[in-house]
C-alpha cells in the first residue's frame, strides 16, 4: 500500500527524476553501498551470507555500469534506486535490505562528496602539469624580451619567461585552493540517516576508513544538509577558469597579425567557412569563453541554497548538474591549455622589436633622476616633459640632443642615453620577484620546487 492515491503526474516524473544526470554517481554509488555492506555485516545487522549476496550483485553492477550495459528501467528516478532494484533483481530479497540504517538523504550526500573529492584531485593533478609546461616553456625563452603591459598599454620591458610564469603561480595557487577542497571532503556523511541518525548501532568509522574518509561528520543535520564542498570545489573551479580565461585572452591577441607574437600549434586552431587564409585561435579563445559559464555555476548553487531551511530539500538535487558540468569543463579546459602551451610557436622578432621601444624606459630615466637626489613625482614630471618633446619631434627619446636634456634638468647626461640601451631596461629590476633574469631564474627554481 503507497502513502499516495494517485500516480504521479508526467510532468512532476519530468522535474523530479534525475538519472538523466546523476547516472555519474554510480560507481561511487556502488562502493559506497559495498562498505555498507560490510559494515551492516561486521554490526551484526546482516549475515555474513547476506553481506556475500549483496557484494555480488554490487560487483555484477559495477561491471555493467563500467561497460555501458547497465538496464535502466522507466521507473527508475535516480542512479541510487536504479542500483538498489538492480542489486534486488539479482541477489532477490536481501537487496532490500541494502538500505538498512540509511537514507537517500546520507547516501546522495556521501556520493557526492566522494564525486567532488575524486575530481578535486584530477584538478591538482592537471593544474600542476599545466604549471610545470609553463616554467619549461619559460626555461625554453628565459632571456627573450618582450613588452609588458597595462591598460593594454605598453608599459615596461619584461622577458616573456616572466610573463608566463605569472600563470605559473597562478595555476600553483589554483592547485592548492583544489587541494582543499579534497580536504574539505573528509567527513563522511553516510551513517546520519535521513537527518536524526539511525535506530541501529552502526560504525561509521569503519566505513569511512574503508571509503577514505579521514572523519565522521559530527552532526547528522550538517551532514545531510551540508554542500559546502560543492560550493568550495565550484570556487576554485571559476577562479582556475578565470585564470585559463585570462590566458587564452592574451594568447588570442598575440596570435593577431597585428602583434604577431605567437603562433597556436594547427591542432589547437580551425580555419573559416569562407576565407581559406584564416587560422583561428579557437582554442584560446574557447579558454576565454568558459569562465562565466563555470563562474554561474558557483553563483547559481549559492542561490539554491541561500535561506534554504535545514535539512534536506529536494532543491539540493540542483547541486549536480552545476558541479557535473563545471567538473568537464574545467578539466577540459586544462587540458586543452596544456596540449595548446606546450606545441605554441613564439616569435622572438616582433616579441623584442616591440620591447625595443625606447618609451618602455621612461620609469628607469626617472629613477635616474631619483637616485640623483630628486623626489619621485618631479622626476616623473621631468620625463613625461621629455617624452612629450620626443612624440612631438617624431624621434626616440634617445634622440634628445645633450642641450634638451640640461635644459630640462641639469641632472640629466650621458647615463640617460645608457639608460637606453638595449638590456638596461630588463636587468634594473632586481628586485625580489622583478624581471632581471637572475630573478627568473631563482622563480624557475622556487615554482619547480613548489610543483614537486
């Protein structure tokens, strides 16, 4: 007999059932209904027969979900049902008594803590592989100079094995905010019931030391209600995407003729439908795209469950669609910047004529003048004076004549023009984290030790 004395309506069935997506949790599904198992069977609570039955049905599953013949039947709503009638079919009654001592509530929880942490740490993984392709494609153009920018300006002179490995550290940083996540995956959840606990004396240390779990959750209200690792796992997927994002941008406008910088590799490029001399960066630009996709991934989870009362609603079931989708992306994402990183051709022509404009040096004539005794801002006064003589001329500003510059300041001679010369510009910076390439070379050192 049904607590309901109507079937349900279609259009309900359409909106609440879920395998149509939640079918990803299956194999974390089946392990953790396997130490479930045991578990109830170690209590006392199943018979070691029973526990066998069940570990063999969940092992015929588990086959059939990884080879893709799994029968999914019309009445199944999510991934946990259609395994539990799954495992009835075959092992007959005892299948019933899998879900003895738990409720959807502990066990959706628990696979999607599982889901998050297994995909947290391929995101370690693919972040550090895509970090170290960076510092060899910086170890392989260590003294190439190139413009560095602001306002998409030109600003000072940089190498571009600086410029990189700004990604680099961005990448190491995005490591680690996955990392914490796998960490903030610890407390099992399974064992808290539908929210109050269960009426069996269980062990819920066993199971989470048999699924990995270096905690049990200590509430069973937070441990059915809790999605905060969702939401941490979505945080560092947009702030990585954001990075990628950042990335593929300067690689698109480097790509253009107009600066010429650098070339994608024709396996991360496509043509036009309608001018064959195209080359598209559509792969950077794609890394450019994705952000704001993973990023209201973040943002819609945070408004299903802002004011959301506790525990358990079925508004959670929107948790997965947002993480399933944000999970492939940003994978994907990692994995095309490194395929695209590693085989991208830079030209060192065009990368040093526009480092050579003379303009980038205005900052160091300024600290000329300041180690002469001047305070900064006369200083950059002094050389704005000198760079707006040299536009209106038409001339580099190493074309100032002797008498310009004493007319400016008599604090300007000769070490102005030296100043200007090639190189001059790039090994000033020495400072900690600067540009000079004794500095690159100690940021090599550091981000290879950091990336192990």
């Amino acid at each position: 007999m049904s607590r309901f004395a109507e079937p349900q309506h279609a259009a309900f069935r359409a909106l609440n059932d879920s395998l149509s997506f939640d079918w990803r949790l299956g194999p974390y599904d089946v392990q953790q209904s396997r130490a479930h198992a045991s578990m109830l069977a170690a209590q006392g609570i199943l018979s070691e027969g029973e526990r066998d039955d069940l570990h063999v049905a969940l092992n015929h599953v588990e086959r059939e979900l990884a080879e893709g013949s799994f029968p999914f039947a019309d009445g199944d709503e999510d991934i946990h049902m259609a395994i539990e009638r799954r495992v009835t079919e075959l092992a007959g009654r005892v299948g019933g008594k899998l879900h003895t001592a738990r409720s959807r509530n502990d066990q959706v929880a628990t696979d999607v803590a599982m889901f998050v942490r297994a995909h947290a740490q391929t995101a370690v993984e693919r972040t550090a592989k895509l970090a170290r392709t960076l510092v060899d494609q910086a170890q392989a153009h260590l003294d190439w100079p190139m413009p560095g920018y602001t306002h998409l300006q030109r600003a000072q002179p940089v190498y571009l094995s600086h410029h990189l490995l700004a990604y680099c550290w961005m990448l190491i940083r995005d490591r680690d905010r996955f990392s914490s996540v796998v960490s903030a995956t610890g407390a099992l959840p399974l064992g808290a019931g539908a929210l109050a606990g269960v009426n069996f004396d269980t062990d819920r240390e066993l199971v989470a030391h048999e699924l990995g779990f270096e905690s049990v959750a200590a509430n069973s209200i937070d441990a059915v209600s809790n999605r905060d690792f969702v939401l941490d796992y979505l945080a560092a997927a947009a702030t990585c995407a954001t990075h990628l994002s950042r990335l593929g941008g300067e690689i698109v406008l480097w790509s253009s003729e107009e600066f010429g910088f650098c070339e994608v590799a024709d396996a991360w490029a496509s043509g036009s439908s309608i001018m064959p001399q195209k080359k598209n960066p559509d792969a950077a630009e794609l890394l450019r795209a994705k952000a704001p996709r993973v990023a209201a991934h973040l943002v819609a989870l945070h408004g299903v469950l802002h004011g959301l009362p506790l525990t358990y609603n079925k508004d959670m079931q929107e948790d997965k669609e947002h993480l399933f989708d944000a999970a492939d992306t940003v994978e994907l994402c990692l994995d095309a910047a490194d395929g695209m990183l590693s085989s991208i051709r830079f030209h060192r022509d065009r990368l040093a004529g526009a480092a050579a404009d003379e303009l980038l040096a205005a900052t160091d004539v300024a600290d000329l003048l300041v180690r002469r005794g001047l305070p900064f801002r006369e200083a950059h006064g002094i050389v704005s004076g000198l760079v707006r003589s040299a536009i209106d001329q038409g001339k580099p500003l190493s074309g100032l004549t002797r008498d310009e510059l004493e007319r400016v300041s008599p604090l300007l001679d000769d070490e102005f023009y030296a100043v200007l010369r090639d190189g001059e510009w790039l090994e000033s910076k020495r400072s900690q984290g600067g540009t000079s390439l004794a500095r690159v070379r100690e940021q090599i050192e550091r981000a290879r030790a950091a990336l192990g």
